[in-house]
C-alpha cells in the first residue's frame, strides 16, 4: 500500500460509483451502505498518510510517476506536500461525513450516491495531481458530478444556479486551459510536469509570468471565489442539497486557493510578487469585510453561511499574500479550519431545514427552548466561525492578521474589523433563530438525531483540539510552504533581475 | 528579572474549573435529574474551592522568595510556533497576577456558594454553574496567561461566558439583545486589543525580537523606543489601542454601554462578572503591559481623561436610576473610571488596589441587592422597597457596610483606595488639579446615589406589598408567583454568608495598603513594586526593564514616609464631600426635607430628562453604529445582487442574444445550403436514438466508463 496509498485514495471512491450503479435501484440501505463503505477505506488511509507523513521536508511524498500520454510528455504523476495533504485529509474526511449526511435522499439515490463518489474521486485527484494535464481533467470531471448534484438533487432554482456554476467555471477552465497550454509549450522539452516546470520559473520573462499568471488566477478566483466573480456561490449554495453544500464550501472553495499555492506561486514566482503584493491582497481584504456586510443582510440562512464563506476564504488570499512564514502558514491552516466550520454550519442549516422546510431567518424564533442541543452544536459553530480563541479559526486569522501587518498594516486593520462584523451577524442570527420566545409553529420539533449528530463529533473535536492545540496541521504544513516562501521570493528576484535581457 | 520558578500546578488552577465546566456542561440534565442540584452544585463548587487552594498556595510560595526571585512558571506545551512568532501554553504568577487569582477564585467561590442558593428554582440550575465554572476558567486564563495571546483567550473567554450569563434566560427578547450588545461593544474593544497586539508584535519583529511573552516585552520594550507608524510613536499607538481594548472590558466610554444592560443577567452573574472580575480585565492589562503605558504619556493623559469623565458621568446617571441593579451598574462603570485615573496618572499599584478593595464591596453590594430582589420574589424597583432593615437584618448590615466602603468613608476599604487615587491624580507627574477636583466631586456624588439607595431600600416603610407583583426581569420564574404576598424575608444561610465575608473584607482589607501619613507602610503598594513601576517615578520611561524597579521599590518605600501636609488636607477634603453627599441623601430620602422633584423639576426637568435618559448615549449609538452598519450592509447586498450579479445574468443573456442570432443565421443561410445533408443526419439520428435514452443513468455510465478508459488506457 505505501507507495500507491493516493492512487487507492482516488479510484477506490470510483470503483464505489461503479459498483453503486450496479445496484438494484430499489435496495436504498444497500445502496447507502456500499457508498459509506467506499468513503472508509480512504479516510483510514488517510490517518495511516497522516501518521507517515514526514514533517521534516518539504519534498513530495508518497510519490507515484507514470508515463500516461508520453507523445505529449503527459504523466500519471501524484503526490502530497505540506500543503496538499491537508486538503486530502479533509476531503477524505469530508466525503465520509457527506455521504452519511446524504442519507435522507430519496430521489434517484443510486445516481446521487454514484455521483457523489465520482465527485469524491475527482476532488481527491486535483489535490494529489502533481502533473498539470492530470489536474485539469480531474478539475474538469469533478465540474460533472457537481452540476447534475446541484441541477436535479437541488431545490426550485436549482437548474439555474446549476448553470450558473458550470458555466462560470467552465470560463475559468478555459482561461486555465490556455494558460496550461501556454506553459506547456514555453517549456523546453515540453511537459506539463507541475514540478519541472517550477524549476523551470527563472526562464520565464516578467511579462509571460504575468499574462499566464492571470489566466490561472481568474480561473483560480472563481472557484475561491473571490469578488467580483463570486456571485454563483450563494445561488449553487441556496439550491444545493446540504451534503453538496458542505462538499462545496469545504473541500471545492480550497481548489482556488490551494492551485494558485500549487500553480502560480512556485511556477510563476515574479508575478506572484508582483500581482500578490496588490491584487491578492487587496481581494483578500475585499472578500473579508464585504462577504461579511452582505452576510449581515441576508435573510436566508443558507446565503448567510454562504456569504460568511467568502468573507473567510478572503483571510486565505490575504494570508498567502501576506508572503510571510506567518500568513501564508495561518492561509493553509485557515483553509483546513473553514472546511471543518463552514461543513459543520452548513450541516446545520440542512438539520432545521429538514425539519421546518424553510430557511428564512425571521421565521423561527425559540428554538433554544424546543431544540436544546441542536442549539448547543450551532453555538459552537458559529464561535467557531467568528473566531473565539480556544477554537480553531482564531489560531488561522491571527496568523493571517500577524503576517499581513507586516508588509499592510492599513488593511491588516480593515480585515480585523471584520471581527466585529463577524460578532454582528453571528449573533444577531443565534438571536433571530434560536434566543427569544419559542415561536409556537415549531413547538414539538424533534431535536437533532443520533445520525445528524455523528456527522458533527468529528468536525467539533477537530475545532476543538486545533483551537487548543493546533500543532497537528501546523508541524504538516509548516516545512513545505516556508520552503515555499522562499522559493517564491528568491526565485523572484532572479527573474526580475534577469527581466531587463528577456522580451517576452 | 530573574529565571522563572517552574511549577506544575498553576495550569490546575485553570483545569479545575475548565473541567468542572466540561462535566456539568455536557452531562448536566442527566446529573441534575439523576443526583439533584447539590451534586451540580458540588461539581461545580470543588473545583473553584482547588484553584483557590493552589492560588493561595502559589501566593504563599511567592512570599517565601526574595521581592525580585517572585515568579513562577508552568510551561505546559508548545502553542503556535509559526514564522517569527513563539507562543506557548505557559502561565505564570507573579505579585500582580497573584493578586488576581486570589480575588478571583476567593470571590468567585464566594459567589458559587451564594448561587446555590440564589438559583435554587432555576430549572436549568446545571446550565447556570457549567457557565459560571467556564467564566472562572476564562478569567484565570486571561490572568494567568504568560504572553498577550493566552491572554486574549481568557479575554474572549470572559466575553463568551457573558454572553451565555446575560442571556442566561433567553426567552426574554430584551436578555437575548443585552447579551448580543455585550458581545458585539467588547467585541470592538477586542479590535483594538488585537490592533495594539499585532503593532507591538511587528515593533519588536522589527528588531528582530519579536515576541508576545509578557517577560519578554518587558525586557525589550525600549525597542520600541523612536519607532514610527504613519507619523505616531509606535509605543502611543500599541498602548492606544490596546487601551481600546480595555475600555470595552472595562466599560469606560466610549463603550460603557453595554455594562448597564448586562444586568439582565441573574444577580450573582452581575456580582461576579459584571463588578468583582471581568470588568476589571482591561485595568489589570495596563497593569500587566505598565512598563509600555509608561513609555506613552499622551496615551495615559487620555486613560486619565476618560477615566475622570466616565467616573463622572457614570455617577451622575446612577443618580437618576431607579432599578436597584442599575444603580450598582453606573456605580462599577463609575468605580472603573477611578482605577482608570490611577492607571492614567502612572499610579498603577493604586489602580490594582482599587480594583482590589472593590471587589470586595462591589460583590457584596450586588449579593445584598440579589439578597433583596430574591427577597421581593423579583422585584428590583427601589421605589417598591423600603423598610427592608427590619425584614432582613444581615442583608442590610453588610450592605450598609459595603455602601460606607464604596462612599470612600474611614477607615473602609474604598477609602484608602480610593483617597490614594485621588492623591495620585493631584500629585503625581501624570496628574492633574482638574482631575482632583472632578474626581472629588464624583466621589461626593457616589456618596450620594449610594446612600439615596441604602435609604429607599432599607429605610422608612415598606412600600412594596400593596404594590403588587411588577415585572420580573425574567421569564422562568413563574413558580415565585405562587406565593402570596408576605413581609419580605431574610436570605438563607448559604446567601448571607458570603455576604459577611464579603462585608468583612470591605472592612479589613483597606488597611492592607495604609498610606505613610496615616502611619502604614503601603504594604499593598510593595508588594505589588517588582511589576508595577511606582507611580513618583519620572515619566521617562527606564530602559533596563523590571529590574531596576525593584530597587526602586526600596526607595520608594522610604519616601512615603516623609509625607506631605497636603496629603491630610486633601483626605479631610474628600471626606468631607462624602460626608455632605451622605448628609443630601439623609434630608431627600430620610428625613424628607428636601423633596427630589425639587432636583427633577429644576431648569424645566431637561438637566434631569438628560441624565434619567442615561445622556442618550443608547440612541445615538443605536442609530449611527448599529442602523450604520446595518445600511451599509444592505446597501452592499443590493449592490451585490443587482449590479455584480446584474452583470453576470446580463453577460448570459447577451450571449443567448447572440447565439439566436446565430442561429438564425445558421438556420436559414447554412443550414440552406445543407439542406440535402440533412436526410442523412436523420436517418443517423434514428439510429442514435438508442444512446440518448434520456436516462441519467445512461449518461452517468457514459461518463464513469468514459473516464476509466481514459485514465486507463494508456496505463496499461
């Protein structure tokens, strides 16, 4: 197993959708016990990767390179770093925690579950992909699953935010194709080898560093996103089913900013200094304060969430634009830590949207007093989201924060006024729902089920105990990205100093 | 300084509570139903009764070390070493903060004990003593916490479990929003503690020694020295801002407001949080951060200002306050602004012995008031009492007494604190006359409203058993209206205890820092001299950190004794005015002589309008802050939804618009031209039918399959 661990990881979910569209179409239990049986395996695997990674390099491990299409020098090449093997741990665990939540479809469920392991396959692929043809199909089959989860398992709109979302990141494939394309063939010999072609950054003028890098980080900040390009997400968030919602916000957001990490920076390492000193950072503080207003006025729940989400995915951007050891640490860390709040949020709201069949803020009212511990497990999440210490998202912001004053002590304070937004909206919602009198309709409501339950002890330990003790992905993540840094920093300069002598 | 002391057992006093919290907080229902309210009392009782063992323990091991040799540490594991930054879980005890966690777990037992029987009705008697152990956990943390960032968690902490105490009866809409208000003010006041925090950090990066370690900022604070941010002394700005920081926790304007509120809270919660301990978190942080106020004199010359104003202001609404709690809330607010003139005037040790006495008699003012309100089945309107000296004879002593302390009368505590800040403010390098005289004349007005209190609820008749049941200040508290209207009734055993403690200590422990004019020897004042700089010192700031105060200390100590002449006259002064607002509150409530409507009439009642009104201060917030924020929010959303998303569906819908066009280009022009290609594309499509069955199903074998044999093909 130790060599080919990630490639098990990846098609073992897949071998499960096959197996599932085997399935007799009627035997629901059969079906939903052979999907979580597929999704388990990964996830020991994952803690087994977990155990054996090594902390101390920064080099990629657990490695597996074949020659695939090698008339086009295109390899089956995969691996993990520091960085991604943060994203395949929360994915594994993520896509465990999403087929139990799955559990109350109904329609076409052998679809659905079939599906879903396809996504599960796919999202597994681009974090492990080290070969950029290899990323770019995964990229593009995981774009499927989602649409038709969103397009027929989704609510009254559902096909139009099913479009939107495709759509939108359809133009961000393209913009990423051409630039794939571009590096390809600027390279000598060509190779779409992740890797090779960082090491190769120094011989790319400024200029083809800055066009390719625009390309690959619209196509990046869709997917984020980031303003202005972010309007798909509360729409595919709205209409999505919760599972796919968790999946969405917890695993599909970090693709952005964990390819801009994998993709721009080491390959394209002067425009990043360039581009990563005013437009990232300035779209993180951008993303921070404005997904946070705009959370506080919406009135359905789900957007909220949503919302909140991109005012959290804006700490990751400014945190790796921060370019030091402090932020872009505390960006990974702040990707791991909104994956496991936003799923828990947004388990959440699927629990009182099974039960009331609305989402509408103002139409609850009380449910502290009819579901006790439905209120207690919300409580914790949303502290967790508004970065109360002893929780895990305070150790991430206060490292994005404590980088980025560094180079931006002016928006270093702009995004931490976000904290106060954060409170506003947080509590004025825990208010609305849950704290006065208990609103007579709900009365009776049961409260969260054992099955809802078990989807939250995993995500609320891992709050928990990284609020606390937050070496476990620290000491993971640390080595592969202040190699990282340096990289991007020292290479940089040497492309910038060369620049003068290269037209593009 | 010298090395730390390593110990093992100050993360204990931290634990204790933090697991009595986690026991009653996830199995309270079942152990309340199982076991009954005297084992969740227990549970909850024990573990504070060890962390003031331990705490009285650590404070006896710092006596028996040399004055410069008291420090202890417990390194308990490595937190977040990331980049420059090394923080560890590490917490310490030294003079000041061994002070701290004596009044915490000495006053917080006190006031668990005086819960039990408080709270003997509530239902959720479990859920009430999981937050008040999860509140002591927190307040430890923020005291005993050895860099800036452990410190902020107990910070946020205390935050938190007011939030949970406030809305402790959340079905009340007005808890729930007082709770809310709370969180969101300290919130503000946390932006600018991790402003101050992240400044100070990037100062000393600068240099290449950044650190969040307390000892370590101590010792390379004057590095920071000459440094600049947009123009400002850097040390102006970190104290600046963290000094934000400490006007939210320690409601100081201009974020006071949530204090008053957060008396929706139960009784003890508003003894415990809101009087004895979290709010005196931010006077503790100048404390603890001394050596970096120091070196920023504007900064303290706005500390001074606020805290003069907010004592003053604060005293003139309580004036106006009828509820018995409100009265005690602006009354803390005010009190708070004393110790923040200490702070501002650099008179630190006098501020931390403020912070000290009243805690004492702030506690057991709150407790009687809870004394009388359980009494009154509820009722917290002063003007349905009166005449509760015959009824409940305990309650009124120790309130009397607390009330003669908090009045600033000899030989109380509240008077040796309180005369020492008030001399400070005079003669200190940082002080100021102006600051004297408001300060005195607050002084005279506490005197007043504290006694205006005492005589509506203790004195003359008892008004309140015509008057009926008035609103409770909760909801859950349906059972007490059982009971028929009766004379009002002492407190049980486990209530009035804690308040002859409690009175006890408003009584003895001013005597713990007796100036050098009145014969002492401002013991309080050396012990603390190792961590505060004392306040004769030049204001230059000393570059050579904590050890060179010590030595000072010893001088200092010598210097008080030669004392001067004005010292006395300012003290008779002081007094004097106490006495006369004692004297007001006698004629208008007692004796009758004057009538208060004399007062509320006056100037067409607008003076009194203003200062009943509470100064507006709520309204105007509420409609510039929070309908602000509001406003922009929507703004942002409508921008968001018809303008960003706007451009999208309108990017869609030309491109439809184009491709229709095409279409019909294709239609008619191309597809004219192919028309005779088109019997074979029929006769293809039937064939092809077969794929497209319309079926998902179909599709998604397609795909799967597809993708295997891609992935697959060339592998093998």
């Amino acid at each position: 197993m130790p060599t080919n661990v990630l490639t098990w990881m990846i098609f073992l979910p897949l071998v499960g959708a096959i197996v599932v569209l085997c399935l007799p179409r009627n035997a629901a239990n059969l079906i939903r016990g052979t999907a979580t049986f597929f999704t388990i395996p990964p996830l020991i695997m994952a803690v087994w990767l977990y155990q054996h990674f090594d902390r101390a390099t920064s080099d990629m491990q657990f490695v597996t390179k074949i020659p695939w299409i090698p008339s086009f020098n295109i390899q089956y090449f995969i691996g993990v770093d520091g960085i991604s093997i943060t994203m395949v741990l929360l994915t594994a665990l993520l896509s465990f925690i999403c087929i139990i939540a799955s559990f109350g479809i109904e329609k076409a469920m052998k679809a659905y579950f079939a599906l879903f392991l396809l996504l599960d396959a796919a999202m597994m692929g681009v974090f492990c992909a080290l070969d950029f043809f290899l990323f770019f199909v995964f990229w593009e089959v995981m774009l499927l699953p989602m649409y038709f989860l969103i397009g027929i398992w989704g609510g009254p709109r559902r096909e139009y935010a099913a479009i939107k979302f495709f759509l939108y990141t359809m133009v961000g494939s393209v913009l990423m194709l051409v630039a794939m394309l571009a590096l390809y063939f600027y390279a000598e010999p060509h190779t779409f080898d992740l890797l090779e072609l960082a090491s190769r950054s120094g011989s790319y003028s400024t200029g083809f560093q800055r066009i390719a890098w625009i390309g690959l980080f619209i196509g990046f900040a869709i997917k984020i996103p980031a303003f202005p390009f972010h309007t798909w997400l509360p729409d595919a968030h709205v209409e999505a089913p919760t599972a796919i919602s968790v999946i969405l916000a917890g695993v599909l957001l970090k693709m952005g900013t964990y390819g801009i990490l994998r993709i721009n920076y080491p390959i394209l390492p002067a425009a990043t200094l360039d581009f990563a000193f005013y437009l990232l950072i300035a779209l993180g503080t951008w993303n921070i304060v404005y997904g946070a207003l705009c959370a506080m006025a919406q009135t359905d729940f789900k957007k909220l969430i949503a919302y909140s989400s991109i005012s959290h995915m804006g700490y990751v951007m400014f945190g790796m634009a921060t370019m030091t050891s402090e932020g872009i640490n505390g960006a990974v860390l702040q990707m791991f830590n909104h994956g496991t709040v936003t799923a828990m949020l947004f388990l959440l709201v699927g629990v009182i949207y099974d039960r009331a069949h609305h989402r509408e803020i103002n139409g609850f009212g009380g449910l502290a007093g009819i579901m006790p511990f439905y209120t207690g497990w919300t409580a914790l999440a949303f502290f967790a989201a508004m970065g109360l210490p002893g929780l895990s998202a305070f150790i991430s912001e206060v490292l994005v924060l404590l980088g980025g004053w560094r180079s931006y002590p002016a928006l270093t304070i702009v995004s931490a006024s976000a904290v106060v937004l954060t409170a506003g909206y947080m509590l004025w919602t825990m208010q609305r729902i849950y704290l006065g009198k208990a609103n007579e309709k709900y009365v009776g409501l049961p409260d969260i089920n054992g099955r809802e339950i078990f989807t939250l002890v995993p995500l609320g330990i891992i709050v928990v105990v990284l609020g606390v003790y937050p070496r476990p992905v620290l000491d993971l993540i640390n080595a592969s990205l202040v190699h990282l840094n340096q990289v991007v920093a020292g290479k940089a300069q040497v492309a910038l100093a060369t620049a003068g002598n290269m037209v593009p | 300084m010298s090395d730390p002391i390593a110990v093992g057992y100050l993360r204990w006093i931290i634990l204790a509570p933090l697991i009595g919290a986690a026991i009653n907080g996830l199995l309270g229902t079942r152990i309340q139903k199982a076991a009954g309210k005297n084992a969740i009392a227990a549970i909850a009782i024990v573990p504070v009764l060890i962390s003031f063992v331990l705490a009285l323990n650590a404070f006896r091991q710092l006596l028996s070390l040399p004055a410069d040799h008291r420090f202890l540490l417990d390194s308990v594991s490595r937190w977040i070493h990331v980049g420059h930054l090394r923080v560890d879980m590490a917490f310490w005890v030294d003079p000041l903060s061994a002070v701290m966690i004596l009044v915490v777990t000495g006053i917080g037992g006190l006031i668990h004990l005086y819960s039990v029987g408080y709270m003997h009705e509530e239902p959720s008697f479990w859920r009430f003593f999981a937050y008040l152990n999860l509140f002591m956990a927190a307040m430890l943390t923020l005291v005993l916490g050895d860099s800036l960032l452990t410190l902020f968690v107990g910070w946020e902490g205390v935050g938190l479990c007011s939030y949970a105490l406030i809305g402790f009866w959340y079905k009340e809409w007005a808890n729930a929003s007082a709770a809310a208000k709370a969180f969101l003010v300290n919130r503000v006041g946390d932006f600018g503690f991790i402003v101050g925090m992240f400044a100070l950090f990037w100062g000393l990066d600068q240099t290449g020694q950044g650190t969040l370690v307390v000892r370590e900022i101590a010792q390379r604070a004057h590095l920071l020295d000459g440094q600049l941010l947009w123009g400002i002394a850097l040390p102006t700005f970190i104290t600046m801002a963290l000094f934000v920081g400490a006007t939210g926790k320690s409601a100081q304007i201009p974020l006071y407001v949530w204090l008053p509120d957060a008396m929706a809270g139960p009784t003890p919660v508003s003894a415990l949080i809101h009087a004895a301990t979290m709010v005196t978190a931010g006077v503790y942080m100048i404390g603890r951060l001394n050596f970096l106020f120091s070196m920023a004199p504007a900064t303290l010359h706005v500390i001074a200002t606020i805290g003069v104003l907010t004592a003053f202001f604060a005293a003139t609404i309580g004036v106006a306050q009828y509820d018995i709690k409100k009265v005690l809330a602006y009354s803390t607010v005010s009190q708070l602004g004393f110790m923040f003139i200490a702070m501002g005037v650099g008179a630190y040790s006098a501020g931390i012995f403020h912070l000290f006495t009243h805690a004492f008699f702030k506690a057991c003012l709150f407790l009687g008031s809870g004394s009388v309100i359980h009494a009154l089945h509820h009722e917290q309107d002063m003007r349905h009492m009166g005449g509760l000296r015959k009824y409940m004879p305990v309650t009124f002593s120790t309130f009397f007494v607390s009330t003669l302390a908090i009045a600033g009368m000899p030989p109380f505590a509240g008077f040796f604190s309180k005369d020492e800040i008030l001399w400070q403010a005079f003669a200190s390098p940082h002080g100021h006359w102006w600051i004297w005289l408001v300060g005195t004349i607050t002084a005279g007005i506490t005197a007043f409203y504290m006694f205006r209190q005492v005589f509506m609820v203790f004195f003359g008749e008892y008004r309140g058993a015509h008057g009926g049941h008035h609103d409770d200040a909760h909801g859950s508290h349906g059972a007490h209206h059982g009971h028929a209207v009766h004379h009002p009734h002492e407190s049980p055993g486990i209530m009035t205890t804690p308040l002859i403690v409690l009175a006890a200590g408003a009584v003895l422990v001013g005597f713990l820092n007796v100036p050098g004019g009145l014969g002492g020897s401002h013991r309080f004042e050396t012990w603390l001299a190792p961590v505060l700089e004392p306040a004769h010192e030049a204001p230059v700031h000393e570059p050579h950190g904590l050890v060179k105060k010590v030595e000072h200390a010893a001088e200092e100590t010598l210097e008080h004794a030669e004392h001067d002449p004005l010292e006395y006259l300012l003290m008779v002064i002081s007094v004097l005015v106490a006495g006369g607002g004692i004297l007001l509150a006698w004629l208008m409530y007692v004796r009758g002589k004057i009538d208060p409507s004399f007062f509320s009439d006056a100037w067409a009642g607008v003076p009194y309008r203003t200062i009943f009104n509470k100064y507006y201060v709520d309204e105007i917030y509420e409609a510039v802050f929070v309908n602000g924020a509001l406003g922009l929010s929507k703004m942002l959303a409508a921008f968001d939804r018809v303008i960003v998303d706007g451009i999208v569906n309108g990017v869609a819908t030309l491109t439809r618009l184009v491709s229709q066009a095409d279409g019909a280009f294709d239609k008619y022009v191309v597809d004219g031209i192919v028309n005779g290609v088109g019997a074979v594309t029929m006769w293809v499509g039937a064939r092809a039918r077969a794929v497209q069955t319309g079926h998902i199903y179909s599709y998604l074998y397609a795909i799967v399959i597809g993708f295997v044999v891609i992935m697959f093909a060339r592998l093998l």
